[in-house]
C-alpha cells in the first residue's frame, strides 16, 4: 500500500508518476523498493484520471450514506438490483493495488 501512497504523493505535488520517481520515493523512507511492485503500479495508473477518480469517490462516499439512512417503503415488491456507479468502476484499478 505504501507504493499507492507514494503515487498519491507524487501525484500531489504534480511530479510524474514514473518507476523511476515511485523507486526514489519509497527509497526515501528506508524501505527497500520492490521492482514488480513499482511497475504493477506505474502500470495501473497509465491513463487513469486520477484527479477525476478521487472526486467521483468522493462522491459514492458521501451519496452512500445517505441512500443507506433514507427509509425503505418496499410493499411487497421484489428490490431490482442497480447498477453500480462509474466511480466504482474508475477506481477498480486503484483498488486492485491494495491487495
């Protein structure tokens, strides 16, 4: 997760998420980079708005509560299945990195 934390840091500081950038960062802290790690990451993250996928969790974060708290008025009528919003969907790359 650290690598994750890393491209976040990058990221916010506008530096180019790179291996060779994500390898200074985590040599930085001590630790000891792992090569498959980094491109795993560097993979992940090519062509993904990240600006874009924080803001569209952000989002679902703060919609999802609020659709969990409204009441359920449900007489007798089977609850269809909703398709999953985007945002999910955009940030299923990033989640795959915490694994």
């Amino acid at each position: 997760m650290e690598y994750v934390y890393a491209a976040m840091l990058l990221h916010s500081l506008g530096k180019e998420i790179s291996e060779e950038t994500l390898k200074s960062v985590i040599s930085s802290t001590g630790a000891q980079p792992d090569e498959a790690q980094i491109k795993s990451v560097v993979s992940a993250l090519k062509g993904v708005d990240i600006d874009k996928v924080i803001s569209e969790a952000q989002v679902s974060q703060i919609a999802a509560p609020a659709a969990q708290a409204a009441p359920q008025h449900h007489e007798g009528k089977k609850e269809e299945k909703k398709e999953e919003p985007k945002a999910e969907e955009a940030a299923a790359g990033l989640s795959s990195l915490f694994g």
